[in-house]
C-alpha cells in the first residue's frame, strides 16, 4: 500500500478520470435540451435522460464478478471507447429513437466505467487518508462539473448540438489514452464465477442504500434545472449553478474527508442531507440566476460533498478482493436512482410543475439522512473493522 495519496498511478488515473467525467459532464448537460430540440416532450425527457441506467444495471450483473477477475485496467478503457461510440452516435442522430439507442450504449459502458475507476483507486490509497484520498479523486469530477455544463452550452451556440458531441467523444478517447499508461500490477487468481455473492455485496447494501435515495432526488438537478429556469423565465447562464456549486466542492471535498476521517460518517452526512433539502427548497423559491446561485452554494455542502464519504464507506465494508462486487453494488443502487428520480420528477411536473417537483423530491434526501441515524451503530462498526484491519 502506497504512503502518500499522490502516487503515479493516483495521478494519472485523476486526470484520466477528469478526462472521462469532462466528456459524461458535458453530454449529460445536454441531453436534455438535445432531446427537447428534437421534438421530445418532459415526460419523455426525462424517459430518456434515465434510460441509461436500465442498460447499466442489467450489464451490473456481469459487471462485478468480471472486475473482480479480469484486469481493470483494460475494462475501464473499453468502456471509454464505448462512451466514445455513444458520444459520436449522439451527433448524428436525427430521431428520438436514436438518441435513445445511443443513450442505452452509454449504459452498457457506465456499468463498468467509474466502478472499475473507484475500485482501482480503493488499491492505490493509504488506509488512513482513505476519505481524504477518494475525497481528492472526486475532484476530477468536480472540476468537470464546474465548467463543462458551461462550455458544453457555448459549444452548442457556437457549433451545434453534433460538433460538440463529436467533442465529447474525442475526449474520451484521451481518457482511454489515459489510462493505458497506468502501470498496474496484475495477477489472474480466479476463474469467472457468476452468483448472487459475486454480483452484490451484502456488506454495501447500507451504503448503497443511503447512495440510492441521494441519487434519486440529485439527478434531477442536472435533467430538469435548465428547462425549470426556462419556464421561469430565469436570464443569464445556468450552467453558472454547476460552476458555483463544483468551485465550492474544491473546498469542501478535502474538508468534509478530513472531517470523515476524524469524526466518522454520520456525524458529517446527516447536516449535509440538510444543506441538501435547503439547497431544493431554495431552488423553488428562485426566480432569478441570484437565487439558483445561492441554492448552488449551499447544495455543495450537500450530496456533492458527501457522495466521496459513501464511496469510501463501501469500499470499507468489503475485503479488497470483493471490491469489485461492492463497487457495482454502489452504481446499481446509483442506476436505479438515476433511473427512477427523472422518471419520477417528469411525471411530478406534468401532474404538478416544477416547483412541486422541488419540493415533493426533499422526501428522498430526509429519508437517507433517517436510515444512517436508524443505522449510526453498524456505521460506525464498518468503520472500525476497517481501521483495526480485520
């Protein structure tokens, strides 16, 4: 186990991961207003933006037991070059059908993408700045999110909906490139084993489950806020509430690990849920880029900053030799959160309207924040079975 967080291999697969995540970033930006372009209605938008997560989960299945027996390093590759296909299908699509095939394939691909990344990240870290080391990671990610909503809207004005798809498929193939300079020791010590035990971790199911509800209420962030600030007839560059927000993360990410590592999970998650119902509250209330902004700030205190804390706590509750299980056990329950919260949010809106929306969508976030105090004690146990090493 490495002494220091910046290691070679950290370091690149940080920018590698920034890379992946600049091309995802812009693409998810987008797709909805892409959609929306090309005839669909909200209902429809928001079918679409989470139907990549029905092709994730079901290719999840595999997922697990294949990282946890082939060498990642190479899935995480093929899995750029996928998302680079998807990507480039996106700008030469012409129909809603289309996009919605192109949109299944960027599944397939997401199902091993960021959990091979998070688990060849988990081999690379310290014990002891576990949080603060997948804290620091999910910078790239963070970094991606303030700036790619942004030029992915001026690309768009400047050169289209297909140029900057096009884009955004070249810069997953740098991603690719990325990764295949990571020098990364790897043995074969079992065969390909499909089971229930291989797929999900029973041991992450607290995380997951936590992962879940923020995920549910957090999508529909990035899928509906540019079409509510339409309506609402909001002026001024939208894609400044990612900016606001990831700039904030760059401070508080490192912060709340450090916090995580000293004081423990749920004394740090449970105000966060709270910046993250006040952050939607304020959201519904906005009339003004000024109010958005402020919703912004307070929202990277919320699931932006704790999401790193939950990555770890599932990464703890496993061996290193089930990460692979436990980290798609993780993005299954991401999935389906991001399959069900857009869904679910469109059919709000057309019943309802956005502000409802807004406001009916804090019932997740205030859920999570009861099942890590219902479940504080094997919170906490995870924790400190991973600490003493056994």
């Amino acid at each position: 186990m490495p002494a220091s967080i910046w290691n070679r291999s950290f370091i690149i697969l940080f920018f590698a991961n920034m890379a992946f995540n600049m091309g995802m970033s812009m693409s998810n930006a987008l797709l909805a207003i892409y959609s929306a372009h090309l005839g669909a209605s909200v209902a429809l938008v928001g079918f679409i933006v989470s139907s990549f997560a029905i092709s994730s989960i079901l290719f999840r299945l595999i997922s697990a037991p294949v990282m946890d027996t082939y060498n990642r390093k190479y899935l995480v590759i093929l899995a750029a070059l996928m998302l680079s296909i998807a990507f480039g299908g996106f700008s030469i699509s012409t129909s809603i059908p289309m996009v919605f095939c192109f949109r299944i394939l960027q599944g397939c691909a997401m199902a091993f993408g960021n959990a091979c990344c998070l688990t060849m990240v988990a081999d690379m870290l310290p014990k002891e700045k576990y949080n603060s080391g997948i804290g620091y990671y999910s910078l790239a990610q963070v970094i991606c999110s303030a700036v790619a909503p942004s030029v992915g809207l001026e690309l768009v004005q400047f050169a289209g909906f297909r140029t900057t798809y096009t884009i955004a498929a070249c810069i997953m193939l740098f991603s690719a490139f990325l990764v295949s300079r990571i020098k990364l020791n790897f043995t074969r010590t079992r065969k390909l084993k499909l089971s229930f035990g291989n797929i999900i971790a029973r041991e992450a199911m607290l995380p997951a489950g936590f992962h879940f509800l923020m995920i549910v209420s957090g999508t529909c962030v990035s899928a509906f806020l540019f079409l509510f600030a339409q309506e609402q007839e909001i002026t001024g560059n939208i894609g400044l509430f990612f900016t606001v927000t990831a700039i904030t993360m760059l401070v508080t990410r490192p912060v709340i690990g450090r916090l995580t590592d000293k004081y423990g999970l749920v004394k740090v998650a449970v105000p966060a849920v709270a910046c993250n119902v006040l952050s939607f509250f304020i959201i519904s209330w906005s009339t003004s880029l000024f109010g958005l902004l402020g919703a912004a700030f307070i929202a990277a205190f919320g699931q932006g900053a704790i999401g790193p804390a939950i990555q770890a706590l599932t990464m703890k509750s496993v061996t290193p030799q089930r990460r692979g299980a436990a980290s798609s056990t993780n993005y299954i329950a991401m999935d389906i959160g991001a399959l069900t919260g857009p869904a679910i949010a469109g059919q709000i809106i057309s019943l309802f309207g956005y502000v409802a929306m807004w406001r009916i969508l804090v019932i997740p976030y205030i859920a999570g924040a009861m099942l890590l105090v219902v479940f504080k004690k094997k919170v906490q146990s995870i924790e400190e079975e991973f600490a003493s090493g056994h």
